[in-house]
C-alpha cells in the first residue's frame, strides 16, 4: 500500500490561495501532522517557497517542527499557553484572560498572539474579556489578533457577516495585524483578508477550495484473489452475498488505516486505472474486499484516492468531510513525496 502526497501541488494550492488574498500574508496550517502528510516535510517544502507563519494545535506539534525550520519562521500555537508547556521558540495565540496572565508572567518579553471568539463560542476571549484586557494586552505587543468563522465553506451563510461585524469591532482602534480566514474564509472575498490568512484544507486539496491539485493518491496491494459462486457471502456479518459467479480480491488496508467502517456498501470503489470495482462486504481492520470480475486483468494495486474518487467524493460517501479523511490515513502506509 502506499500514500503518494504531491508537495508540488500543496505549494501550488498555497500560491494559488495567497494569490486569493493579494494584500494578505499567507500562513499555512500544519496541524494534525499536516492534516496526516506528514508536517516534517511539508512545512520544510512550504518554508523555502517563502512561507514564514506557521499554526498548529498543540505546542507538542509546534516542538516536533521547530528544528525543522530557520528561526525566522514563526510557529503559531493554537491552544495557547497551556500550563507547564514549553513554549521555547513558539508563539502561543492566547484564548482567555487566565492564558493571557499566565503567558506574560512566565514568558514576558516573549512573542504572544491573541485569539477572539467572534461568535463561534470555541476559542478565543468574549467581548467583555478583552476589554477587561485590551489596553494591557496592546501595550504587550501582540503579535497579531485573530479569529475563526465558523459558517465560512456556506458563502450565503448569515454568521459569516456576523462574524466579521463582531471582529471588526473588538479590534477597531488596535494597531496589530488582524487575521480572520481560513480557507473558506480566504473564497468569501476581501472583506475577510485582513493582514494574514490561515489556509489549511485547500493546501492539501480538500474542500471548499473547488479548484485545489489534488495531492494525495492512495493505492492497496491486491493480497488475493479468489472465485465466489453466486450466492456465496463476503465478509464479516456475511452482509455481502454474490449475485453472480464473481472474482473477489483482498487488499492490505482497513479501518485501522483510516478507511473508514462506513465506506462499508456506500458505493465507494476502489479504481483500476480509470475502471471502477465496488468495495463489498464489509471495511475490516487491515483489509477490503473488493469486486474485481468485470475487470479483464487484475492489477497488483487498486487505488483508493485518486483523481476518479477524491478525498471530498469518499468524504461524503463516507459521510463525513475531506477533513477527517485526510487526519484519519493511518501511519501504516508506506508515505512518498514526489
Ligand atoms: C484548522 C484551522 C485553520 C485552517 O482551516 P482550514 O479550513 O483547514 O483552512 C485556520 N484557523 C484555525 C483557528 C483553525 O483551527
């Protein structure tokens, strides 16, 4: 089995996005190991394409990539100063007033961000607790001020508005970059650039960036083929049974690798070249079965991803988002970057 990601195409996706957003630097977002692609050597790729700001989730992930990268590359922590974390070298994006205490007492003097909740009610501090904080935190010298959408991938979406009104309020009058979109929010348009964007998704191909390179393809060894008579069953739960005499084959991955359970007789395929072969049965841990007969010869590889079915197709067939297909691909595959 083998996970291919094209690191050709993630910079292309990121220039194609920050060219979205003229007057804005663009970041990138490479948390969750760069959405499962491996941010040891996506960030390093993005790094010499000119990327400089950096966010991930957790200071752990910021630690893993900060010897990656020069020091001029700034690795945002999106969690924040959480406490007894070593924040060397990183710039934690403070969410409460207690982080924002915290943060000055034991790194004074040290890069900090600040994260308002703009509506979303996930992160970042209230109206009333900036302002309690505001004069205190701008004479710190933030880094820069920041929040997240949350309706941004539904253009039409009244919150997005809302969000923004919120925003542009909290930190009128503050002379400290701004930042609000993410993908989606970098496709809403202008009004939502700001000073940074915080691209993820649409650099690794997934919606809502419509118009991404694809960068990942995952193709699984055939382990075996068999005959089954029709009427015989495939799998566990017996939920297949054949309709016609068919030909089966067994490939090496499963749900353990991050192909979800629900994939399990949702019309999902796996592709031989440009031909389709239904999986059957059910998604095991380490194995799918597969209805090869139409096929006149049987590949050594099917591919999963791919351009015929990509991460956003076997998304919804596995109702879910593009997302969590991509943070879910196991650490079993044999990884490339081309
Ligand atoms: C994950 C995340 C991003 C990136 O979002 P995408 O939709 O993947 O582009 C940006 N900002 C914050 C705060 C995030 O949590």
């Amino acid at each position: 089995m083998g996970l291919q990601i094209d690191l050709a195409a993630i910079l292309a996706n990121h220039a194609a996005l920050a060219a979205r957003a003229p007057g804005s630097r663009a970041a990138a977002v490479v948390k969750a190991d760069a959405y499962g692609l491996g941010a040891d050597r996506v960030a390093p790729a993005l790094y010499k394409a000119g990327v400089r700001d950096f966010f991930v989730a957790l200071a752990r992930e910021g630690r893993a990539i900060r010897p990656l990268l020069p020091p001029d590359a700034r690795i945002n922590i999106l969690s924040g100063h959480m406490a007894g974390e070593d924040l060397t070298g990183l710039t934690p994006v403070l969410n409460s007033p207690a982080q924002f205490f915290r943060d000055r007492v034991l790194r004074p003097g040290k890069p900090f961000a600040i994260q308002l909740d703009s509506g979303m009610n996930r992160l970042g501090m209230e109206a009333a607790e900036w302002s309690a904080i505001r004069a205190e935190a701008l004479a710190a010298r933030p880094e820069f001020i920041m929040s997240h959408l949350a309706c941004a991938d539904e253009p039409d979406h009244p919150a997005n508005a809302a969000q923004l009104a919120a925003f542009r309020a909290m930190t009128e009058g503050c002379d400290v970059p701004r930042s609000l979109a993410a993908t989606g929010g970098i496709l809403l348009g202008p009004d939502y650039h700001f000073d940074m964007v915080r691209p993820g998704v649409g650099l690794y191909g997934g919606m809502p960036f419509a118009e991404a390179r694809p960068v990942v393809t995952l193709s699984l060894r055939v382990i075996q083929t068999r005959a089954v008579a029709a009427g015989e069953m495939v799998g566990y739960g017996a939920t297949w049974h054949a309709a016609r005499d068919s030909c089966i084959a067994t490939v090496d991955a499963g749900y353990a690798d991050g192909i979800l359970r629900a994939l399990s007789s949702s019309g999902a395929q796996l592709y031989a070249g440009k031909t389709a072969c239904p999986i059957v049965g059910r998604v095991s841990m380490d194995l799918i079965t597969v209805d090869v007969t139409d096929l006149a010869e049987v590949p050594d590889r099917l591919a999963l991803i791919c351009p015929a079915q990509p991460i956003d197709r076997l998304a919804d067939l596995a109702g879910t988002i593009g997302y969590e297909v991509l943070t879910s691909l196991g650490l079993r595959y044999a990884r490339t970057w081309v």
